[in-house]
C-alpha cells in the first residue's frame, strides 16, 4: 500500500512540474532557515574535542564586592587572587580550571619570535592553570601539557599550535625549542592541533602558566568548573554560599557575590555582566521567547503559502477521492494518503533546505558565530544527530501545516461533492 501511495505521489510530481518545484523551493527555503538557526545553537553547544565537556562545564565569570559601612563596589571578571581565594579548593567538581577572556584584541595578542629572528607573528595567548588540560580535549601533534609541577613552580613553559610552530620552526618539531613571548623565553613542551574560534576557551596560538607571567595575580579570568554528574548544580550552589559566607566573616565589613554559575548554553547568550540569579532567569527567558517566536513564524508563513498549493493539487483528484469513498474508502484513510503523498515534498524540500544551511552558515559565520574572517568550523558540530533529527521534524510539522487542511477537508467531503468536484458544503 505505501509502495502505491509513493508511485501516485511521484507521478502527480511529475504532472504538475511547476507548482512542484514552487512547493518544493518553498519547502526548502523555510527549512533553511529554521536550521540555520538550530545549526548555530548546535555548534555553540554541542559536546565536541577540544571542549568535550560542554553540558557538564560550569563558567562563573564576575563577582562583585561591597562595603557594607560605605557603600563602595568593585566588581568585574575574576582576578586571580579572588579565584585562588575561593575557588580553587571547592569539593563539589571534579575539576576547577580557568582561562583569560577570549578577546579579539591586543590585551590578548603577544608577540612571539625565536630568539635572535628578525620577523616575529602576534599570537593570542591564553593563561591558565594544569587543570585546563584536564577539562579540554586537545589533540597533540607532539609534546605534552605543561604539568602540574611546571604551574606551581612559575616555569616559562608554553604549548603553541601547529599553525604557529610550523611558521617559527618550518619543518622541525618545536618540541623543546625555545621562543621569545613578549621577550621572555619560553620553552615549548608541546604543539596541538589548530582550534576553531567557534571554541571560545579553547582557541588560542599559544597556552602558558599564567603562574609564569610578572603580574598574574592581577590577571583576569574565566572560572571553568567539571562537574561530576549535572545533579551536582545544587551541591555546588551551596558551596559557592558557604565560601561566599566565609569571605564576609574573614574580611568585613566587605560582602562577596559571586556570579551564579552559567550552563555552557547560558554562558554562550552573552547575559552580560553580573546580574542576580531572578534578573539572570528573566533575561534567558525572554531570550527563549525571542527564539520560539522567530522559529515559529518561520514555519507558519511558509506553512501557509504552501497550503494555497496543497489546495490547488488536490482539487485536481476530487473525482478520485470521491470514487475511492464510493467503494468504501474510510476518512481516516484518505486523510493518511494526502499526509503520506505530500510528505515526499517536505522530505525533498527539507533535503534540499539542510544542504543550503550548510552554505549558508559558513557564509554568515562572522555574524552568527563571532568568528572572525578565515576562522573555520568543525565539520562535527555541523553534521550532528540534532540536526538531522530537527530536519526531519520540521518536515513532518510542515506537512502537517500545509497539507492537514486540505487533506481534512477531502475527507470530510462527501461521495456527491467529490465526484462533481463541488466542495461548497463541506
């Protein structure tokens, strides 16, 4: 039976050849759409090397201190000695790593040379600490991460990408090989694969102990924490309290906030700077709203041009569905058919709707993704399980949409109007 319901769904293609290809572009282009915007979430979020830790990695990223007698407030990203203070000891994850923000700037690009070489290439520098590699999942050409035993001790150790160590050493291994980083030396220990900037922690050129920089404790950064299990979140709240209450005992009349950890998802919505957690849960709302509502106007307007086409074809088979109920078609039936032929459309449609969002999304990366000119997407974070299960529900929910009127109303239709193709009293 499906197998007669595809050749008769193939051969009114074939018939009507324009508004075939009309609904078919249709059904392409509302496609698209919606998975460019499920495609640039995915690749925000989606577990995949070098951060494999994606949906058990929670960032805490600014806090805010106040003096309770006079009322004067610092607050901004974390410094180092603020982290060593109270975040470095917590219990509750597995891991507490962190980084220096991810900015596309001078503050981030040093300039890196081997000794004694006149030409010398501006790398972003990233500093953090042993359990950085740890949390990540880079892939080493040669060499290792720096140790454990190199961060405590301060050592000038570094570990650069295979970009830049093939332009400072062509055709040698780097490992062992010493550079000048902002003119000091430094000795490398390691080269990893090039990182995308789609991975905002994890993107850099060079890796260094920020424990080997003059000034660190005065750095900046971006707390990273591994939980064990996602139920952890609300040991790890309570912990965060209690360290919060220790400051204010140890250190009044100064009173500590510490940002409410963010999800990976969160943390990627750009919520700003801090925010209290009812402020926080309002603006992530309002930002799903926002979503939902672009997504659905995506599928409706298209959904319902498509309906004027889905109409037109099936007033052409009128006859057919009426001789059908003659000899004893049930409605459910003949509702399952019109479903089941237009559905070769949407999957066409939604075939050729997730081959262009792949352009499309290299195309507009910068704006969708921040990555600057040149920066590349992993094949892996595109070609994903969520996306192409989203395509094929979009496909039915499109079907459904355009084609569920005009099916309903042939079925409903009766033997004397189907066959005189008189729709005027259903």
């Amino acid at each position: 039976m499906y197998k007669i319901y595809f050749k008769q769904a193939w051969q009114m293609l074939k018939q009507n050849r324009f508004i075939s290809i009309i609904a078919i572009l249709g059904t392409a282009l509302a496609i698209m759409m919606i998975l460019v915007i499920v495609m640039t979430d995915t690749i925000q979020n989606a577990d995949a090397a070098p951060e494999s830790n994606r949906s058990r990695t929670l960032y805490i990223e600014t806090f805010a201190k106040r003096d309770s007698t006079r009322g004067a407030m610092n607050a901004g990203t974390l410094p180092y000695d603020l982290i060593q203070e109270c975040l470095l000891d917590l219990k509750t994850p597995e891991l507490v790593a962190f980084v220096n923000e991810a900015r596309h700037d001078t503050r981030n690009y040093f300039t890196i040379s081997q000794p004694g070489a006149e030409n010398s290439f501006d790398a972003m520098t990233r500093m953090t600490n042993d359990a950085y590699w740890k949390l990540m999942n880079f892939s080493f050409v040669s060499g290792r991460p720096f140790s454990k035993e190199e961060y405590d001790a301060g050592q000038q150790v570094a570990v650069i990408s295979q970009s830049l160590a093939a332009n400072l050493f062509p055709g040698e291994d780097a490992v062992g090989k010493t550079v000048d980083l902002k003119f000091v030396p430094f000795r490398i220990v390691g080269v990893v694969k090039d990182v995308s900037p789609v991975f905002k922690e994890a993107a850099g050129d060079v890796w260094v102990p920020i424990t080997a920089q003059e000034d660190y404790t005065e750095k900046r950064l971006i707390v990273m924490l591994l939980l064990r299990n996602k139920n952890d979140y609300p040991a790890l709240i309570r912990e965060i309290d209690e360290v919060e209450r220790k400051f204010d005992l140890a250190n009044k009349p100064w009173t500590l906030y510490l940002n409410s950890p963010y999800p990976h998802r969160t943390y990627t919505m750009d919520v700003g700077g801090f925010v209290i957690a009812k402020e926080l849960q309002q603006t992530i709302r309002t930002k799903y709203r926002k979503s939902a509502m672009i997504l659905m106007i995506l599928l409706l307007v298209p959904a319902v041009n498509l309906t004027g086409f889905s109409l037109s074809r099936m007033r052409k088979r009128m006859s057919e569905i009426g001789i059908r109920k003659a000899f004893g078609a049930k409605r459910h039936v003949i509702l399952f058919q019109v479903l089941y032929e237009n559905m070769l459309t949407s999957l066409i449609g939604g075939l050729l709707g997730l081959i262009l969002s792949y352009p499309i999304v290299l195309w507009l990366r910068h704006w969708l993704l921040g990555i600057p000119p040149g920066g590349e997407i992993p094949a892996g974070t595109m070609l994903s399980l969520p996306v192409f299960l989203m395509t094929f529900l979009v496909c039915i929910l499109l079907n459904l949409l355009s084609a569920g009127i005009p099916a309903y109303r042939a079925s409903k239709m009766s033997i004397v109007d189907s066959l005189y193709q008189n729709d005027k009293r259903s």
